[in-house]
C-alpha cells in the first residue's frame, strides 16, 4: 500500500495521504510526500498540485508513537519538505476535510492555497501533548492569521470550524459539499492560480499578520500574563508564546531555527512523556481484555434517573445532551419540581454565556420526562439510581427496580464507595446490575467509574463502557471494593492533609502546596467545595458501627468534626476550612486556626514546621501506594486506568500524566523508601505495599506492568 497515492485531473497532481485511520504524518507519508514533490517539480506535464487525505480526513498530525525515536536515516524531518513544497514554482493548494491538525494544519499552511470542506476541525493542539508546533506552525500561522489568533489558538491547542478558519484567514475558500467536491475545487483552484502571472502566494512571505506585534510591543508580555493561571506548572505554553514572538521579530529561517531548539527542548521532557502517556492512557482505558471487543451490546434509546438532587439532575442533563429521552423520578413532587427547575436554571446559565442556543435549551429539556411514579420505568433500557449513600436504601430501591423493569435493563448505581454486589444481590438478576460512578457534577465532570460486579455480564459491561463514550464520558472499568479506584485513594490523600494540619501545618499551606504542584485547588478548599457535611455524616456512622470509637488507629477526622459541629460545611454555609466573603473566594480564618492549635494540644502533639516537601510527599506518596494495592488486588485493570481516573475525576494535572505515571518519574525506590520511614514514624497505615516493594527490589516501574 503506497503511504501517498499520486492521481491525475488533467494537469493537475492530486496528492492522497494515505496512512488509515488518521493519515498520521510518520515516516512512510514523509517519504512519499517528499519523493512526489521532487518529481513533480520537474515533471513538465504538471502546472499545479492538490494535496489531500485519503478516507475520512486530511491529516490529523503527527504519529505520536515516533516522538522520542528516530526515523531511517534517508528519511526527513516534516519541516524541510514543508519548505521544498512552499517553495514550489507551481501552485500548492491544500484540500482539507474533516480534520487537519497538527502537522496536518502545518502540511495545509505550507500549501500555497487552501481549501476547506464542510464540518471540518482545523488546529494547532500541540500543547495538550506537552510540546509546540515543531514543522513552522509557530512561524506560519502568526503570518497568516495574524499575532492574537496564532497566540489564543496555538497556546490554547483549540480546534476551530472550517467558518472560524475562514474568517481568521487561515483557509481562502469555503465548499458546501462531499469529499470530491472539495476536491474539485481544489483543482479548479490549482488551474487558475497556474495561469496567473502572480507568483505563488507563500506563508513564509507573509508579513501583514505580524503587524499588530509591531504596532503593540507589549502584546506578548499582556497574554503571558492572562495564561498564567491556566498554563501554570507547564513549560510548552510559554515556549508557543516564545517561538509566536520569534516570527514577529526574525527572519523566517530563524524563526524556524528557533522553533526547532525549542521543541527539542520539550519533547523528551517529563511534562511532554506525562502528556503522551495521557493521551495513550485514554485510548487503552476502553480496552477490557476479558471482555472479547465483539461482545454485542444491548440498545439503550432511554433512560430513567432516580433521583433529582444536585447528582441526578446533572446525570439526566448528561442524557439528555446526548439526545437520549430520560425520566427521572423523585419520591416528592416538591423535590422534583425543584430538581427540573434547577436543571433549567443550569442549562438558561450555559444559553446565557453564549454556549448553547435556546432552541438547542428547549430541546434537550423537552428530553427529560419527570415523574414520581417508578412504574413509569417499565420499558427504560438502563436505569441509573441515584439516591442518598445508604445501603439499606438502595438494596429496598433495587429490589422494587427488580419488580417494576423489563428483562434485559441495565439496573446501574451511582454509588461512590458502597458494595455493588451487595445492591446487586437485592435483585434476582445480578447480571444485569453494575456501578456508574459519575462525578459531581455530573454534567461537567468528564468521568464515569464503571464498577463489574461479580456477576455483571460482558454484554452490561461492553454496552456501559460504550455509553460512557456516546455520554461525552471517560469510562473506566474498575472492580467492587470500598470507594473503588478514585475515593478509596482520595481517603489516604486527605488523611494526610488533616493529620498535617493537627501537627503544625496550616490548611492554606497545604492547599498552597498542592495547587502549585499543579491541583485545581487543595484538598481543603476542595472539601468546602462538596460540602464538609458529607464526610462528616459519613464518619459519624462509621463511629456508630464501630461501637462508639472513631477508629482503631490515630482518628483524622477530630477537626473536621469540630468544624461541622459549628455549622461550618463549606462555600455553601459562607464558612467552613476557608471563609467565603465573595461566597467563593477561600480567606485564610483565624476562627479555625484557634480550633487547630487547641485540638493540637488537646491531642497531646506539638506543633512544628513542616516543610512544603513534606507536604507533598505526605500527601502524595501514599494516594500512589493505595494505587499500588489497588493495582494488586486486581481493581484497576492497569496503572494508566489509575492515572486516568485521577486526571478527570479529581483534576490530577495532565502535565505529570496521573499519579502512578507521575510516580515512576520521581522513582519507585524514592517513594518505597520514603513510605518506610513515614510507617515508623506515624503508624501501620502508611505500611509500604508489597507491589511496590517488589517493583522497587526489581527496578521496574508501574508501567512495565
């Protein structure tokens, strides 16, 4: 199979990538690409050239799996035969469709003309893998649209509409049609520019886009400042804005010698391996390898929700957005009155700023059916129960499900920490029962924890696995036990924070030091967030059932208790680790530093420095060593699952790739070592797993898996 198919329309070359699924940019579609253009420079019976992609797109980039190894030796590099196809005498014009990103938009760029089809996604999304256009996209764009597009778009990694293209410039000419429409055009295009007396338009040439850098000297240093908050911890953003200001103050060549050096810096950095690691973690997250990939699954054309709080409010809007009919049901009419109304509150914000059409409002609301009557999910083909954390509650509610659904529903608990099998057997079809731990909130939050039961069948499995991806989710498998992947390592996170704030520590110190290692807040304001409430109900019965006594060993919750016992819940009482005079904004409160020192003494501990490292690694070190025994027990299928549950479900920053991954780049021996001397010196708790000690004793990390 050749990687570039060559045809002929009359005089015109048609080049087609032709790499399936994505017509990726690796080494076989550079060297065919390069041998055409040599060839057709000298081929005499040539006026023009159309570079297009083969099936379903025109080029969606780079092959992320070449990054960090190199090619065969005769092979070039993208950016040299991007200026061999530039500085073409003939006329280059580039066909785009459905998706040209990355090296691909650079490939169009490098064209002379460029025209676009309908429904197509173009952009630079470079920075979301740590690194920067590396083939002149830093050079080219700002030239062809312009200084303040090139920064918001390649610092942002945003993909646009073929419209937006147009409008900043970035493609010459809009066609309303299929493939070979486009394709058309093109070569139309390639004919007239041929028999123009004009020399080809090059981008390298352009200057009229680098004006507004000219006129406005302090641009570059104004957006670096409005990034900051959001490019915080990161290294690629900064070196996007660098190479954007090289092409507004170089030469192009230099520019581009410029933009070399400052990929090859980021390339093989940990925040550009995190990134990658990330983007294949994702990717290998659908695959259950005891679940064969053709397992049929079972149709699901709606959809029931019980409950209407905050929880099931959003997980009807997450249905409902995905064009699936939802009734929800609620015990009390005043309750889903207040529900339905909240959900259109929520979706009139989001019409409001602009992101949602009101049509597109009406429409998704008209979705959802609320009711309070359970019979009313009958003929539902999934149901997704979403009530208080109880299991007597949801064993009784299963069991009237079980009565009231048709065979073959999908009977799913959105529980965040109780025992699936255990609802499962309130039922006398266990197979068909399985967890769905979406995350607060629900119509925000990308992941969906999907927990088998060990009766739930491979068809629940792989039609559930597949909704989470028709949900707009990231659904990763993840096996019964207490708080499952992400809340049962969350308990040892937070452990920590409150045994650090009873030793010395203050709560805006460790939030300071978890935010600025790339958090989007700290694990206090992150509890004022959801509300103190909650884990305060939830160890209060666990005290019940464990005769009166907190725990077995050192309590963290002492404080936390004393917090709520004021009424102190969070941003939603103005109050709570923080004070919220802005109701969102946390303020340092001299009210809870007094209950801090005096339950210090009370404990009979004395109060210390503790040193920001010691913060991180306190509360870090043993969330990834729960990792470790949950990797072990068999609960997560792999340690990227892990990191996968971690980066979009508690805002694990990308750019350390999830914290298993994030482990094996500080190094294992590290984290073992350290996690002995904290068992010494706190308690049993903080034992070292036996998987990372033996991954430790072999020189392996959780990646060799």
């Amino acid at each position: 199979m050749s990687a570039v198919i060559e045809e002929r329309r009359g005089r015109i070359a048609l080049l087609k990538l032709n790499n399936p699924p994505v017509n990726g940019l690796g080494w076989p579609v550079r060297e065919g690409l390069e041998a055409a253009i040599l060839r057709l420079a000298a081929d005499a019976e040539v006026d023009g050239i159309v570079v297009t992609g083969a099936g379903r797109m025109f080029c969606a980039g780079a092959d992320i799996r070449e990054f960090g190894t190199e090619p065969p030796a005769h092979v070039r590099r993208l950016t040299p035969i991007l200026d061999d196809l530039e500085g073409m005498e003939k006329p280059v014009v580039a066909a785009i469709h459905g998706v040209a990103a990355g090296g691909g938009l650079e490939l169009a760029l490098g064209c002379h003309y460029r025209v676009c089809g309908p429904k197509t996604k173009l952009g630079l999304p470079e920075v979301t893998l740590g690194i920067l256009p590396g083939a002149g996209g830093t050079q080219r764009m700002p030239r062809v649209a312009g200084v303040s597009k090139a920064l918001e778009l390649i610092v942002s990694g945003r993909l646009v509409s073929e419209k937006e293209a147009y409008e900043s410039g970035i493609v010459d000419e809009l066609v309303d049609g299929d493939v070979d429409t486009v394709i058309a055009a093109a070569v139309a295009a390639a004919e007239r520019l041929a028999k123009s007396d004009s020399a080809p338009r090059r981008s390298c040439d352009r200057t009229d886009g680098l004006q507004e850098a000219k006129d406005n000297p302090g641009l570059f240093d104004s957006f670096r400042k409005s990034m900051a908050k959001r490019a915080r911890g990161m290294n690629a953003p900064y070196a996007c804005v660098r190479c954007i200001e090289a092409a507004a103050t170089m030469e192009f060549a230099d520019g581009l010698k410029f933009e070399r050096k400052e990929f090859e810096q980021l390339v093989n950095a940990d925040e550009a391996r995190s990134m990658r690691h990330a983007f294949f973690a994702e990717r290998e997250v659908a695959k259950i390898p005891d679940v064969a990939k053709d397992t049929p699954t079972r149709p699901i054309q709606n959809a029931g929700v019980i409950g209407c709080g905050t929880m099931g409010g959003g997980i009807a809007m997450v249905f409902a957005n995905a064009g699936i009919p939802v009734t929800i049901v609620e015990s009390e009419q005043a309750a889903l009155d207040a529900g339905i109304e909240k959900i259109r509150k929520n979706y009139a914000a989001t019409v409001s700023k602009g992101r949602l059409g009101q049509a597109e409002m009406d429409k998704r609301m008209a979705l959802i059916t609320p009711t309070t009557d359970l019979v009313e999910l009958a003929a539902t083909d999934i149901v997704v129960e979403a009530v208080f954390e109880d299991m007597s509650v949801k064993k009784e509610l299963f069991a009237r499900l079980d009565r009231v659904c048709k065979p073959g529903v999908i009977m799913a608990t959105n529980t965040s920490t109780l025992d699936v099998d255990e609802i499962a057997a309130a039922t006398s079809r266990p197979e068909d029962v399985i967890g769905t731990h979406f995350f607060s909130p629900a119509n925000v939050m990308r992941l969906m924890e999907n927990v088998r039961g060990e009766k739930t069948s491979d068809d629940v499995i792989a039609t559930v696995m597949g909704l989470s991806k028709t949900l707009g989710k990231v659904g990763v498998l993840v096996g019964v036990c207490h708080g499952f992947v992400g809340n049962r390592m969350l308990h040892q996170y937070l452990r920590e924070a409150m045994f650090l704030v009873e030793e010395g520590a203050l709560p805006q110190d460790i939030d300071r030091v978890l935010y600025d290692f790339g958090m989007p807040m700290g694990p206090f304001a992150m509890c004022d967030l959801a509300g103190n409430d909650v884990g305060w109900r939830v160890r209060q019965e666990q005290i019940k059932a464990n005769g009166g006594k907190p725990t077995n060993i050192r309590y963290s919750g002492t404080i936390a208790d004393k917090i709520c016992d004021l009424g102190r819940f969070g941003q939603k009482t103005g109050k709570g680790w923080f004070k919220y005079a802005d109701g969102r904004t946390p303020e340092p409160d001299p009210e809870v530093e007094a209950i801090i020192v005096e339950t210090s003494a009370e404990l009979g501990l004395e109060r210390r420095d503790i040193s920001d490292d010691e913060i991180l690694e306190r509360c870090l070190y043993p969330l990834v060593n729960e990792g470790a025994k949950i990797l072990d027990e068999g609960i997560a299928l792999r340690a990227s699952d892990i990191d996968v549950v971690w980066m979009h479900g508690y805002g694990f920053p990308r750019f350390r790739g999830g914290p298993m991954f994030w482990a094996d780049t500080v190094g294992l021996k590290t984290i073992g070592e350290k996690m002995r001397q904290f068992e010494k010196e706190h308690g049993p708790w903080m034992a070292p797993s036996p998987l990372l000690l033996k991954l430790v004793d072999e020189g392996k990390g959780f990646a060799e898996l």
